[in-house]
C-alpha cells in the first residue's frame, strides 16, 4: 500500500531531447507528489510538486503529469541538457502529522551531448 | 545560505561499534526526518520530530537505532553494535512547512 513504483531504471537521451519517467502508486491517500533530483554523493533537491487536484504543473523545462485515476504521475523534461544527468526519485506523503516521504527507487538519467 | 548540514559526511566503522552522525536542519524548521539510503534505491523514512518531540518511527528503526532532537535545534541518530547491514547514506531532512523538505549531503557510512 505504501510502495511507489518508478519506470524506467535507467534512461539515456539525447541534448535538446525529452525525458520522460514514470511513476505509479497504490495508496490513495496519498496527496502530495514531489519529484526529487539526486546528484552522486549529493542528497536530494526538490524539482517541482504537484497534488491530486491539478493535471499537470510546469516550472521551467520541468513538467508534472498527473493521472488521479489511473494512480500515475510522470515528469518530463523537456530540452534535456548534459547538466540533468543525474538521478530522480518521485514520492509521495499522506496525510497526517509526519508527512513523511516514501520514494521511488530512482531513474538514472544521462543526457548524451 | 545555510541548508541542511550533516556530519560526519563518511564514516568508517567496525561491525560492532557505536556511531553518532549529527543534523543541523535549516534555522527555524520545526520538523527533521531521519531517512536512510541505500545503494541503487531512494531514500526510506526512519524517523520524524516535531520541534523536540519524535512523533513517528519507522518499523525500520530497530532497538539498536536511537535519535534525539534535544532542543529541537539539531539532531543526533546513534546506531548501537553497527552490523554490515547499516551500511548506508543516512539523510536528514527539514520542513517548515507540512510538505517541502530539504535534505542534507549525507553521512555515508561504512560498517566493516
């Protein structure tokens, strides 16, 4: 119930192309969809968030897709650029006092010159 | 601009030794979450305070595992009788508000 799913493990794209990772997810009490971006030896810096009563949010290159029905959220990112290459985690938190995030298990993103 | 601080960053241990990684969470944050990371995977819940109350603890936390947030400024997370299995990064992470968090660098460490 807790369990985030992420696809694909690893994914190698272009400069100037898009990339796209998918995440899906059980538990509906879930209402809060941050997309992390990790850097080797770095810890975790937030991109972009989005909650269940919005389809999509844009800030930058970055976009958030969110299907509430299906239980699936992807980020794009658009112009992919050499300096993206890094890894990305989406999650999600429920309610409740803690809030406490539960990952995916990470896209490792290259971005080929 | 002062983020989210841990340290030590590397730790290098004996299996059977007790070690203590320290987190500054950014000035004025009020919660700080342990989450630990290991190779190849994101980040899991360990533990979350309040100020200085530890309000949730994950089934992760074994009995070896403590952490303190004492004047809800920083935060110290002790592991008892290191074993090979603790070989992790151990991340912090603070909020101010319910939902962004900022994590830290990291205490990387090494259970030999």
């Amino acid at each position: 119930q807790q369990q985030v799913k992420q696809s694909p493990q690893s994914l190698i794209v272009q400069k100037g192309g898009i990339s796209i990772i998918n995440c899906a997810y059980e538990n509906t009490a879930f209402d809060y969809f941050p997309w992390y971006q990790q850097f080797p030896g770095k810890g975790p810096a937030l991109l972009i968030a989005i909650r269940p009563d919005v389809s999509e949010k844009k800030e930058g290159r970055f976009t958030i897709s969110f299907n509430k029905s299906a239980k699936q959220f992807s980020l794009h990112i658009m112009d992919s650029q050499p300096g993206d290459s890094a890894t990305y985690f989406c999650a999600a938190s429920t309610k409740g006092s803690a809030r406490q995030l539960t990952f995916g298990s990470g896209t490792q993103l290259t971005v080929l010159p | 601009d002062t983020g989210v601080s841990q340290d030590p960053r590397h730790k290098i241990t004996k299996r059977g030794q007790n070690v203590t990684f320290r987190c500054d969470p950014i000035s004025e944050h009020n919660r700080l979450y342990w989450y630990r990371q290991t190779l190849g995977q994101g980040p899991e819940f360990l533990t979350y305070f309040q100020n200085e109350a530890q309000l949730e603890k994950s089934r992760l936390l074994s009995d070896r595992f403590s952490a303190e947030r004492p004047k809800g400024s920083f935060s110290t997370l002790e592991i008892q009788r290191t074993e090979q299995g603790d070989s992790a990064m151990y991340l912090c992470a603070s909020s101010l508000q319910a939902d962004t968090q900022y994590f830290g660098p990291g205490t990387r460490l090494t259970v030999l």
